[in-house]
C-alpha cells in the first residue's frame, strides 16, 4: 500500500448505517461516531485519524 495515496472510493453512509444495523445489535452511540467519523472523512479528505476495527462476532 502506497503511502500518502488514498482510495477515491465514494462513501455510502445511508448503505455503511444499514449495514451496521443489520450485523452490530445496539451500540447506538458507537454506530453514530463511526458514520461521524466516515462523513467527515469524505467531506475533507485530510483527516488524519484511527483505523477502525470492529472485532467479534456480529452482535457484541
């Protein structure tokens, strides 16, 4: 992976929330900073921030 290069991928917040929903069981305020987090990304392009990893099996 190339450093300083990023992925113009465009960023389906309404598809990410669904898909969220569908496999994270509550976790409300979790979901809501990650689509935060992924928004803002798109918006700016210059965030610098965590890698995001959810670990577990869907639903804890």
């Amino acid at each position: 992976m190339p450093w300083g290069k990023f992925d113009s991928t465009k960023i389906d917040i309404i598809k990410t929330r669904t898909i969220l929903d569908r496999d994270h069981f509550g976790l409300e305020k979790v979901k809501d900073r990650i689509i935060e987090y992924l928004a803002v990304l798109q918006r700016s392009k210059k965030i610098k921030g965590p890698i995001l990893c959810l670990i577990g099996p869907p639903g804890v």
